[in-house]
C-alpha cells in the first residue's frame, strides 16, 4: 500500500516559536560562513541561550540587607562574648552577684572546660551560620532565617555548657538548697 501524500517538509508542523528556533544556528559564525552545511543548521531541534542577565529584584536586595545585617549583629555578638567565656571565673562572679547569690564561683576547673568549650561551639556556630547564608545567596534564595536559626542553634550547646558549670558549683548548690527549703 502506497502514500501518494508528500513528506511533510523539515519543521513543517512545528510552532512558529519552534520554527523561529530552529533558523537560529548555534554557532554565530556559521550564519555567515557559505560553505556551512544547511544540514548542520537545519537539524537543530533548539538553541539553548543562558538566561539574561537581570538586576536582583527588590526582594533579594531587601533579603541581602537584612541577612548582612542579622551577620553583622551576630559577629558583634560572637567576638565580644567569646573573651567573656574564656574567662569564666569573672562571669560567673557577675551573674552571681546580679542574681542575688552569696558566694564566690569556685568551680575553676569545670568552669575553664566548659567556658572554652562554649567559646569553641560559639565561633564554629557562626562559621557555619556564615558559609550556610553565602552558600543561599549564590543559588538566589532567600537566606534571611539562616542567621536566625544559626542563632538559636548555635546558643542552644552553648547555654548547656555554661549551665552544666554554674549548677556544678558549690555556692549555687548552697544557694539551690537554701532557696528550695
């Protein structure tokens, strides 16, 4: 059985968008060369062009400010709390006497351990806190919660280890004690 139809010519049946892609050769230089073959260019299904380039919309600049500046209050934080974990001893002493509780902080060795380990877990978490947000912004998404959770995250350990010296010291079991009696 025979077609007495004709073949359909090349793109004969694609959308004018289609149609309009595949006149467009890949390589710009073989539009202009004569001895390119029509072939090449005729059986390009469609032209891939990177996007254009736009300016960051309003959002992703009010994102970007408010991230840099949710960074920059967290830097500010991080290296002015780190010295003031280092040195236990002294913090301790103030909360004491802010909270009302007689006694000096005598727990030094703990004490020491667990100020540098809050130290450490402080800097870290915001390291991460600080690659997790570029990392969100070079892919284009919002980032502005990073620094927030990082914060909570981060402060979490943080108040643990604190805690776990200042409850292990005898003045505050003294003071535990005498206010739970």
């Amino acid at each position: 059985m025979s077609d007495d139809r004709q073949r359909p010519d090349y793109g004969e049946y694609a959308t004018p968008e289609e149609q309009r892609a595949m006149q467009m050769p890949l390589d710009p230089r073989a539009a202009n060369d004569p001895n390119a073959p029509l072939a090449q260019l005729a059986s390009m299904e469609s032209v891939i062009l990177p996007p254009p380039a736009v300016a960051p919309d309003r959002r992703v600049r009010v994102d970007r400010v408010i991230t840099a500046i949710l960074l920059g209050y967290g830097l500010i934080s991080v290296l002015s709390t780190i010295p003031r974990y280092l040195d236990f001893t002294a913090l301790a002493n103030e909360a004491f006497r802010i909270s009302g509780i007689p006694g000096e902080f005598s727990n030094f060795a703990q004490g020491a351990s667990m100020g540098n380990a809050a130290a450490f877990i402080l800097a870290v978490g915001f390291g991460v806190t600080v690659w997790l947000t570029i990392r969100r912004w070079r892919r284009g998404q919002r980032a502005w919660w990073v620094p927030v959770v990082g914060a909570l995250v981060t402060n979490i350990p943080v108040m643990i280890c604190l805690m776990v010296a200042l409850m292990n010291d005898p003045a505050m079991l003294d003071y535990a004690t005498l206010v739970g009696s």
